[in-house]
C-alpha cells in the first residue's frame, strides 16, 4: 500500500483490495472511538490499555504502517526517478494494475442492476472529469499541507481514486517527496496530522456503505478505477509507436502481477 500511495494513478486501497484486507481496514479504522483517552486523563493507565485493545486492531495496523512507512521512505527516490525519466512505461505499469483491480472488484458485485449499472458510470464520469483538472497553484505553508493531508487519505482509502494523483492537483506531490527524501519532521507531522483527521471521519462513511450498499459502493469503484485510466493513457498516447509496443507488454506485466497476487491472497478470510 506504501508503495501504491507514492505513485500518481495507483491507489493504496487498490492494494488493500488485492490482498483481501480492504474491508477489515475500513472496518478497523471506523471502529477506532478514542475512548482511551478519557481512562488516560484520569491516569487509569490499566484502563486506557483495555479500552485500547477493544478499539484497535493492533495485528492490523502494527504491520501495516511499519510497511507503509518503511515503502514511502524508501521507495519515494525510486518512484520520483521512473515518473521522470520513463514516463510511459511507468504508467503502462500502472495501467495494468488499475485494470486488473477494477476486474477484481467487479468479480465481488453480485449481479448486475440498473442501480449498480447507474453507480459505476457515475465512478468512472467522475474520475475521468476528475483526471482531466489542471492543478492549483497552490503553496507550501503548513495549512496548505495540513488540507493536502487531509484531501489525500480519503483518496487513498479508496479503490480507484489515487492520494498522489491528488497531491498532484494540489501541487504538493514533488513537494512531499522532497520532504521525505529529507526528512522535514514538521512538515511531515502536519500532513500526516491532517491525514490522521481525514481518515477517521471518512472511514466511517465508507464503513456504512460497505456494511449496508456494498454492491453499489463496488460498482461505483470499478467506475472509478476505469475513469482513472485516462491518466496513463494521457501519458503513454505521447510516444512513438515502438514505445506503446513496450507499453503494452509493460502493462499485461502489471496486470498479470495483480492477478497473481489476488490468486495468492485471495483466500484470505477476516
């Protein structure tokens, strides 16, 4: 998920999907209602220690952050230098995951309707609009990273929609991986304190679909996830014909990837 979050087009929450643990995330993150705290404040340490195993999935998010920690630490050089000097076959890659996550997902909607059919069309007119913005100018100051932190982890809870691509329109991406690439501690803690905030309210919208319109909440996933295509295919439409040739075969490499990994984790039941 790390690794999907620092690139442009790709979804952390398209991984999540992959690997079977989308919907025990969501769930864990929305079932998060700090009542620790008030055990806390009065020095109930005993407390605040039961009521924080009650709440929080630690075999979930132990392993899951230090992996995407450790990813974005890592991998944000790497990311930085295939998006600037291999363009295309960058977003042929991401091409290929994106489709083949949007295949997954639609595997997991139960029939086709007029209502799920309505949904996934209005994903994919609302990426393909959303793809086609031109980025704001917008500065670098704290607030300014706070709302970008904010913006950018709703997106990257959701299957479809990419938090970097985000950061991207808010003209902060290249920005932050600056700010990892050197470590700016006050920088880095504002965003991920405005991510913290996004996160805790829009997972728990996301919950209540998931729990009670699951069908329509995946179609309009899958719309997203084809609408969002419009990006690489920006990107890739720019070259000669012998790179779209290696494009392509770049692309079926990230698809096969995808499909081979669902294979794997697929079994998985939370």
């Amino acid at each position: 998920m790390g690794s999907a979050d620092v690139m442009p087009g790709v979804s952390g929450g398209i991984i999540a999907l992959i690997t079977g643990i989308y919907e025990r995330l969501v769930h864990a993150i929305s079932s998060i209602k700090f009542g620790f705290i008030k055990p806390l404040l009065r020095g109930d340490l005993a407390g605040a220690r039961e009521s924080m195993r009650d709440e929080v999935d630690f075999e979930l998010f132990i392993p899951l952050l230090t992996g995407i920690a450790f990813a974005m630490l890592t991998l944000s050089k790497v990311i930085l230098f295939f998006i600037t000097n291999y363009v295309a076959y960058t977003y042929a890659f991401f091409s290929g995951l994106i489709l083949a996550s949007a295949y997954i997902v639609y595997q997991k909607i139960n029939g086709l309707s007029v209502k799920n059919l309505a949904a996934g069309g209005a994903g994919l007119i609302f990426a393909y609009l959303f793809v086609g913005l031109n980025p704001i100018q917008a500065n670098h100051t704290l607030p300014v990273i706070f709302i970008s932190g904010f913006v950018a982890i709703c997106a990257m809870i959701l299957p479809g929609i990419s938090g970097a691509f985000l950061l991207l329109l808010l003209n902060q991406y290249e920005y932050m991986l600056g700010v990892l690439n050197r470590l700016a501690i006050v920088e880095i803690v504002t965003f991920i304190a405005g991510a913290a905030i996004g996160i805790m309210s829009f997972s728990r919208v996301l919950d209540y679909l998931l729990r009670n319109h699951e069908a329509i909440t995946m179609s309009f996933l899958v719309g997203l996830m084809i609408g969002t295509l419009r990006l690489p295919y920006n990107k890739i439409s720019m070259v000669d014909t012998y790179s779209i040739i290696i494009s392509a075969v770049i692309a079926i490499t990230g698809f096969a990837i995808v499909m081979i990994l669902e294979s794997r984790f697929d079994y998985i039941d939370y």
